[in-house]
C-alpha cells in the first residue's frame, strides 16, 4: 500500500495526526476530511499498526464513504490479500469519479496478478489521454506504481519520457530507478547531486546509505546513515541503516545497540526484533534471542515476509537451547507458509543430525530430495548439513559424486569441497578444489573460506597464498 513517507515528516500531517489521536484519547469525535483520515490509515499501516489504521479508514467511510481516498485504500488492501475480485469493485466505483486514479488502480491489479504488459498496454493507451499539463506527473505515478512492484526495467522506459524534466523530483525517481536495476555507480551519483543542493534532506541520506551498503562500501554507507541521525536523532530509516551496515561489518554489538533503537521507535515492526535475535545469537545469548523472536512474532502480520526467517531463527535458538522438540515444531510452522519448503526440510534434517537423530534427518533429507527432483541446490545443501555436522568422509565422497552428476562447470560447492578436504589434511586436494573455486564462484569462496585468509584479501589470492603458507 503506497505511502507518501515525506508528507508523513512534514508538520501540516503531524498536525492532523496530533489533532486525531487527541480526539481519539479524550473520546469526542472529531470531523475530519475523509482523504485526511486517509492519510492517518496509511501512516498507521506503515507503521504496522493495523487496528489503528482500520478505525482511521472505517471513521473516514462514515463520513464519506463516496471519497476516493478511502476507496482507494481499501481496493489495495483487498490487493495485499490477493482479493481481485474486490479491487475491480472499487475500481469500478472510483471510476466516474476520478479517471486518472482508476487508471492507476486497474494497473496495479494487472501488477498485482503478474500480468506486466497488460498493465503496460493500459497505462500507455491512457497517455494518449494526457492533458499536457498532466503528463510529466503522469509519467512520475506510473514510475512510482513501477517501483512499488519491482519493475524497474518498466520505469525506466517510462521515466526516459521525461528527459526534458530537470528537477529534483525527477532526478531522485531516476537514481531510485537506477537503483532497482543494479546501477549503482550512476545511482550514488544523482543522489550526491541532490545532497550538494540539499545536504539536509535525511531521504537523500539514507538512499544514498542504500546505494552504498549494496556496493559493499560500508564505510561510506555508515558515513551517511550517521549524517542522516545527526540531522534527525529519531530517523528510523537512518538507525535501520546503521544497524544493517555495522551487521553487514561484523561489528554486531553496535549493530545490535542500533536495531534496539530502531525497535523503541517501530515497535510493531517485526524486522527489528527479528535483527535483535539474530545478533543476540552471535553473542550466544539464545535466551535473550529467543524473546525478541516471540516479540517478534507477535507482532507479525500473518502474512509477514518475516515470518519464514523468523521462524528459522527460532529453530536454531531453541536447538541451541537444548530443546531439539520445540525447534522442529517451529519448522513445521513453515509448512503453509510462502517460502522455500525444501530449505526448511534442510534446516529440519540438520536439527536432526544435530541431535544424533540419524535415521530420522535421513528420511527427511530422502523425502525432500524426492520431491524437489534431486535439485542441485538441495541436494547441495544436504552434504554441507552433513559436512557442518561433521561427517566429513561421507561428506567428502557425497560432494565428490555430487560433481559427477551436476558437471564440473556447476558453480556452486567447490569451496565446501575445498573446506572439506582442508578439514580432511587433504592439502594437495584442498588447493586444488580452492583454485577451482576462487576461480568459478569468488563470492562463495570469501563466504566459505575467508577465514582461513587474511581479513579483506580479494579471493583471487587465496590460491598462491595457500601455496606460500602451507602449514597455516
């Protein structure tokens, strides 16, 4: 459900907030514009606060339920639950009332089902329609509405209609879209641009923050979350960036004093609690982890991203806790979930073998083989369960077949193999499977075996450093 994040900071909507939530608390009604309400439902949804974006959202059909604002909202929350059918109906509705944001909304049901070039089709047929004072703005909700759903290639083509535009609306929308396509060198660009005309804007900061932890520049990505705080101590946006690069930099007790602030400041937002846990994990303190999990369960919307990740979490915790039974139960709450089934069956058989539950972990580990059609990726995830677990010749003989049958030129595993054979004092093999590796999956060989190098050496040099210090 799009949110308009900068009218949200600015003091006009903190006024009507204000005014709203004192008239809610001392109990007297209040009459308010119904698209204002509309704009306090949004901001509660942001927010996680769903039951307080409802009454916001209901209050304003009870004062106008012909406004196109409440409508709207309540055909994209009918979106977020895939409820079609319902969406068309207030699209209908909305139709003889505002031509242009019906357009929007029958395109983002196309969006929403997937169907791309039909909502293309549409968008593109209605801009023959354009008042030429309307087209640049046209443009823009079509770019944003691109973004909302991931199609960055999309608005790309449609914002290169606006090359005659040159303000810093549409510079910001172009970096964004340069973002979403992996254009980061550009991106970082247009968003310094619009920092030297405004250095005070914490948006540019943290996109700019953005732009740079995705480049793995963590430096600078932590220079300019901490710009973004020191111009707002209270930006949420800003802490989260923070909290992420210090986790992405190792440093995980700054990063989790970061994610605690953001926590105080979003406390119904279940990503936090999630990042808490995690970095309470690494310090090996389980309990105190596995009560931000259930916070942040609780706080979950059933349909939460999160949820799939934050029941993993959980399932480690309470393995690490000793409690092997609660930690399967915490899997099987996966099974209705949207994520990827035969990564939990993994993680389920890894508890197992953990646990000295050998023949259970091996009939899970039969089963999801089965099912995903002995998938490379999952049978590959089987043997590093088994190697982490430390069979290591049954692991060592599995990744050796295991290349037999998916080829020598499948990327992925070589460094298991090559870390396998070094906990084997197989040297002779464990070079050679480390030059393999470096040289067909660089990223997965830092992840694998960056420990046994210097800190920050390029994996390009793990092999002839390997050769020059044999016995390390």
């Amino acid at each position: 459900m799009p949110e308009d994040l900068e009218y949200f900071e600015s003091e006009d909507f903190k006024e009507i907030l204000r005014q709203y939530e004192e008239s809610v608390k001392s109990g007297e009604r209040i009459y308010m514009d119904a698209d204002d309400l509309t704009d306090i439902a949004d901001f509660y949804h942001y927010h996680n606060r769903l039951a307080e974006a409802e009454d916001a959202i209901s209050l304003a059909i009870e004062y106008n339920p012909e406004a196109v604002g409440p409508m709207l909202y309540r055909a994209r929350e009918a979106l977020e639950k895939k409820d079609f059918a319902t969406a068309e109906q207030y699209a209908d509705k909305v139709e003889p009332l505002d031509s242009i944001e019906t357009v929007y909304l029958r395109a983002e049901i196309l969006l929403a089902k997937n169907e791309v070039e039909s909502a293309d089709e549409l968008l593109k047929q209605y801009l023959n329609e354009v008042p030429d004072d309307e087209y640049v703005d046209f443009i823009k909700g079509v770019t944003d509405l691109y973004h909302e759903y991931n199609q960055f290639a999309k608005a790309f083509e449609w914002i290169a209609n606006t090359t005659n535009d040159h303000s810093d609306g549409f510079k910001e929308l172009m970096a964004r879209t340069l973002f979403g396509l992996g254009k980061y060198k550009d991106s970082e660009k247009l968003f310094n641009e619009l920092l030297d005309k405004n250095p005070y804007s914490t948006n540019y900061w943290n996109a700019l923050a953005g732009v740079q932890y995705m480049k793995e520049d963590y430096s600078a990505a932590l220079n300019s979350s901490e710009y973004a705080i020191a111009i707002d101590p209270n930006d949420t946006n800003g802490l989260l960036s923070k909290a992420n690069t210090l986790y992405a930099m190792g440093n995980h007790d700054e990063a989790l004093k970061f994610f605690q602030k953001y926590s105080e400041k979003m406390p119904n937002d279940e990503f936090g609690y999630l990042h808490i846990a995690i970095c309470f994990g690494n310090k090996g303190l389980f309990k105190e982890g596995l009560e931000a999990l259930k916070k942040a369960v609780s706080v979950s919307a059933v349909d939460s991203i999160y949820l799939p990740e934050i029941y993993q979490e959980m399932a480690f915790t309470y393995n690490a806790l000793g409690n092997m039974d609660k930690a399967i139960w915490c899997l099987d709450m996966t099974d209705k979930l949207d994520c990827d089934h035969f990564h939990m069956g993994v993680i389920k058989g890894h508890i197992l073998l953990a646990n000295k539950k050998d023949d259970e972990a091996e009939a899970v580990f039969a089963k999801i083989l089965k099912d995903s059609d002995n998938n490379p990726k999952v049978m590959l995830r089987v043997i590093i369960s088994y190697h982490d677990n430390k069979f290591l010749h049954f692991a060592y003989e599995a990744y050796l077949n295991f290349f037999k049958t998916v080829g020598e030129d499948y990327k992925e595993g070589y460094s298991y193999l090559a870390l396998c054979c070094n906990d084997l004092k197989k040297h002779d093999e464990f070079l050679r499977y480390l030059k393999k590796a470096c040289d067909s999956n660089p990223e997965e060989a830092r992840a694998v075996l960056g420990e046994l190098f210097p800190d920050n050496m390029n994996p390009k040099d793990y092999y002839e450093y390997a050769l020059e210090h044999p016995n390390e």
